[in-house]
C-alpha cells in the first residue's frame, strides 16, 4: 500500500519477474482497489470476468486487449474500459506495465 500525500514514480512501484505477471495493491477500499501489474513479454491473462468495471491505464510497453470479443491495442498513456460482467483478456508481445482500477459500484 502506499501512503497518502506521497509522490511516486508509478512504473518504479513493480519490478518485472522472468516469465511471470507481478502485481502490486497500491489502494484497497471499500469502494474498490488500484493494482499495478507488470507483465513480461508473453504472459497473460486468460479470459474472465470481474463484477466491477475495471479501467486500465497503460503505464509502459504495449499490449492487446479482449473485452466482450472486441479486440484493441493499447500503449503508454492510453486506458481500455473493461465493464462489469463483460468477458475480457490482456495479452503481452513485449513486456508492459498496467494499472487497474476496479471500481465497485
């Protein structure tokens, strides 16, 4: 978790792992969380649905999104809604960094 009035570096908060998807809580509340992920090249995250909209902002790299069969890239500074109860996915090419903000509702 990080502490309120703190000014970090974003993509300095979670280190890549060979092979894996790291992630990192920086906010858990009632309301919802903000976790950061690092993703290196070729990890993924298979097909699933979540109850809350997630709202992803990429934070480095590029990567490849499915939400409800609709496919789209994404890169540094761009975000991908991803809505309640809607199937979704997120493919790496290369090594990327993401944040997700699940919002309850």
């Amino acid at each position: 978790m990080i502490d309120a009035a703190e000014t970090l570096n974003l993509a300095g908060l979670v280190e890549y792992g060979d092979g894996a998807v790291v992630s990192r809580t920086l906010v858990k509340t009632g309301g919802g969380t903000v976790t950061l992920f690092a993703f290196d090249a070729g990890q993924a995250l298979s097909e699933h649905t979540a109850p809350f909209d997630a709202l992803v902002q990429v934070v480095e790299g590029e990567a490849e999104f499915v939400v409800g069969g609709e496919t789209c890239r994404a890169g540094h500074g761009e975000i991908v809604l991803m809505p309640a109860n809607v199937p979704h996915s997120v493919a790496a090419p290369g090594r990327f960094k993401m944040l997700l903000t699940m919002l309850k509702s």
